[in-house]
C-alpha cells in the first residue's frame, strides 16, 4: 500500500492511498494549526468538500436538469444537449438549447443538484450565450434554493425561490458575457444556482441558442444583465 501527503491549504492535508487492487482512494485529514489538534480525523474526500472554493465551474457540482416546458402537445419540445461541439463557433463542450412550442407558451430549465452547495463569497455568476439566429430572447434567473413542501412561486419555476430574476435580453448571433450580480444575496444551500427561461410569444414558439462557461467566481460585474422584482410565493 503506497500512501502519499499533499498539502492543500494551511489546515488541510490530503491523503492519497494506493490500495492492492491498484485503486486510488483519497482522503481529506484536517488539522486546526492554531490549537495543534486534529478536528475530524480521516473522512472522505467529497464533492461537497469544493463548494466553498471559488471559482466554481457550475456545470462540475450540478450535474442534473430540471426541465419546466409546454409537453402535452406534439410536437413540442425542449431539448438540452450538453457538451455539444461545433468547432466553427467555438463552442467546446458548450450546451445547446432547442425549445419548440406549437402553443408558443414559455419553457425554463435549471441546472440543479437535491443536496444544495455552499456558495458564499460568489459576487456574481458569469457565462457566454449565443443565439444561433440571433435575435432569440431570453431570461435568466441565479441562486435558487427548493421550497420546504407545500410552497410554490407564482413563476414557470413554481417549486424553487431564486434571488435574482432577470429582465428578457434579446440574444446576438455571436457569443456575448453574461454577468448576474449576486452582492448581497444569501448563497448557502443552492440547489438552482442558475436557470434560463424562455418567452414563448417574444421567440414565437422557436430558438436556438448555446451557453458555455457558467460559473460563480468573486469578481464585481461590470455590466450585470438589470434584474427585476421577484414573483410572490404562495
């Protein structure tokens, strides 16, 4: 059995063990420097453990889609085809987003994760988007946490409460900065950190539009998209 140490910051050591089988297991050990004790002892290392350390690549802690679309009528639909490549507009691993409403009613979608992360010290979420006409419009909304049980938001997303809620913004044939401003939200515990919404009259029930790159980071926005007031829970 090979053990190996590596320092990960001034008050975590994180420890790589060799097994027979020829596995790798790690474990994070973490030790208070100021008191000289040990707090927890040997646990395993979990994603939870990356929460905190900003930046965070949204897409690396929440890998699930929850989906809100008009699907009792074909043939609408609402696809999100994630790490999509087309090398001739530089979208690498990008995601594509294709929504088609015959009753041209609006549709969102959220990256999501049951658990919820940590994401303090964020000041802002950050991501490229493309439409593939241009002129697509869309909405988005930032640092959303899941209702306790019998809550509902009067919004297309009725079962999460995010903090920010964007204005529509009509998107271009090439890849814009989309900065949302989180200053001053509380950002423990999010279970949505990011969703796009989609107006079905404004698209007239079609679009097309890529995202890459979604992250929350500590840097100030320069040009935060304007927000708007949030719906009313019920």
């Amino acid at each position: 059995m090979l053990v190996s140490l590596s320092i990960v910051s001034s008050v975590v050591i994180l420890v790589s063990i060799m097994v027979n089988s020829g596995g790798m297991s790690s474990f994070f050990y973490s030790f208070n420097s100021s008191s000289g004790s040990k707090e927890d002892g040997l646990f395993p290392l979990v994603q939870e453990a990356y929460a905190k350390h900003l930046p965070v690549q949204v897409d690396e802690l929440y890998r699930n889609v929850s989906k809100v679309y008009d699907n009792k009528i074909e043939p609408s639909y609402l696809k999100i085809q994630q790490n999509f490549i087309d090398d001739t507009m530089s979208c690498e691993f990008c995601t594509r987003v294709e929504y088609v409403s015959v009753t041209q009613k609006s549709a969102a979608f959220a990256l999501s994760d049951a658990t919820g992360f940590d994401l303090s010290g964020a000041k802002r979420v950050k991501f490229f988007i493309m439409g593939q006409q241009g002129g697509e419009t869309v909405s988005f909304k930032a640092a959303g946490k899941t209702l306790p049980g019998g809550k509902t938001m009067q919004d297309i997303m009725k079962e999460e409460k995010y903090q920010v809620y964007t204005n529509e913004l009509k998107l271009e044939k090439k890849w814009q900065v989309i900065e949302i401003d989180l200053t001053g939200k509380d950002l423990k515990g999010i279970t949505h950190p990011v969703a796009f919404e989609i107006p079905g009259a404004a698209n007239h029930g079609n679009a097309v539009f890529y995202i890459k790159d979604v992250q929350y980071d500590i840097n100030a926005p320069k040009n935060p998209v304007p927000d708007k007031q949030a719906p009313t829970e019920s």
